[in-house]
C-alpha cells in the first residue's frame, strides 16, 4: 500500500477510536445523570483521586496509591506490585472504550478505596477528570 493512502486510513482509524471513547463515556455519563448526579467536575475528580480515606486494614487509600499522582503516567499494584498501563486515555487510548470494564474496575477500585461503591456524582466527576488529560 502507498504511504499517501496509509496516512487517512490511520487519521480514520485514530477518529474512530476518540469517537468510541467519547460515546462510552457519555453514555455512562448519561447513566450517571439519570442516577441523580448533577453537573460533573474535573476538578472534583482529581480532588477524589487524590483523597486519601482509610482502608481496612487501617492505612491510608487513594487512587494515587496504586495510579500515582499523574495518570499520564504508569501505576503499580500496591500488593501485587504489577505494573498498570496510565488510565489517561490520551496516553493509552483503548482506557475508557468499554463501559463494562469502566464499571466493573469502578466497583473494584471504589471498594477498596473508599470502603463502599463509588456515587454516580463520583464517577462521573472521576471520568470528567481522566477524559480531560
């Protein structure tokens, strides 16, 4: 193949991906407003990314504990020690492309950080946040 004709079939190929990306979160985004959430924040998101509640073993948990600070960049599993590829979708772009997966790694993370199931005002506050990088 030319490399002329390459180079739209990639351009296609990356819209399509932003286009799936974008249409899975609006559409939990959607869910989340039907809930009874209000308007989403990034700001908020990345104050509850950063926000440290206590686990059960008694110490401290955030989201930054396993994704670090900057979801840019990679994280670690704070007990297996496995690397995690960066939730920031510009960096990995197959993040937040199936709704199923957001839902069942909300359920997981949300229990194990804040001790209970994320509100839909927190995820959709936590989605505006990784959306937005």
């Amino acid at each position: 193949m030319k490399r002329q004709a390459l180079v739209p079939l990639l351009l296609l190929g990356l819209t399509l991906s932003a286009t799936a990306r974008v249409t899975v979160v609006d559409e939990l985004l959607g869910e989340y407003r039907a809930a009874g959430a209000s308007e989403f924040s990034a700001d908020r998101g990345r104050a509850l990314w950063t926000r440290e509640f206590t686990g059960a073993t008694g110490a401290p948990r955030s989201c930054v504990t396993c994704h670090g600070s900057d979801p840019t960049k990679p994280g670690r599993h704070v007990k297996t020690n496995k690397p995690i590829d960066p939730l920031a979708p510009s960096v990995t772009p197959r993040r937040l492309t199936d709704g199923k997966e957001i839902g069942k790694w909300f359920k997981r993370n949300c229990d194990w950080t804040l001790g209970r199931e994320c509100t839909p005002q927190e995820k959709g506050d936590v989605l505006a946040y990784l959306r937005q990088l």
